[in-house]
C-alpha cells in the first residue's frame, strides 16, 4: 500500500469555499476510484489555512489513477490554493 501526506494553504478567506468544495468531492472521488481506501482532508487547529490530506492507495497502479484524475476532480478546490503543495510519498512498514 501508498500513503500521501499532503499539505496545501488556502487561499486568505477561501477555506469555507474549500471545505463545501472538499464534501462534494471526496464522496465522488471514492466512488470513482476503487484503489483509493482513504482520502480524509483534515484543517489543522491553530492555522486557518491549511488542509492536510490522508491518502492510502491499494498499489501504485490506483495512485497513477488517482494522480491521472487530479485536474478534473479537484477542478473546482484547485483554484482556492495556493501554489505549492507539500506531498510526502510513504510506504507501510508493517
């Protein structure tokens, strides 16, 4: 299994936007990609602009698909970030 750790900034004043786009999203994103077990945005306390994303993929196979996806999925949170994203690529120890 694949594990992400993303980290994005929203934009100043968008994360209200950000969080309605985000629960619309995620339940479409699972239906759509059965390799995806996990995709949790989370906000993190104390820092109202970013959002954490936990990831969990069956195999590389499904993170291509998922990855392949990124621009007509997210199409509507996109635009309310920041540039850069932070994305740490891990891999199950036991």
């Amino acid at each position: 299994m694949i594990t992400l750790i993303a980290t994005v900034k929203v934009k100043e004043g968008k994360m209200e936007e950000a969080v309605e786009a985000l629960k619309e999203i995620v339940p479409k994103l699972k239906e759509t990609e059965p390799g995806c077990l996990a995709y949790i945005p989370h906000r993190v306390r104390k820092d109202d602009n970013t959002i954490i994303f936990y990831e969990k993929y069956a195999d590389k196979d499904a993170l291509a698909l998922h990855s392949s996806n990124l621009g007509t999925t997210l199409a509507k949170f996109l635009p309310l970030l920041e540039p850069g994203m932070d994305i740490k690529t891990c891999y199950e120890i036991l």
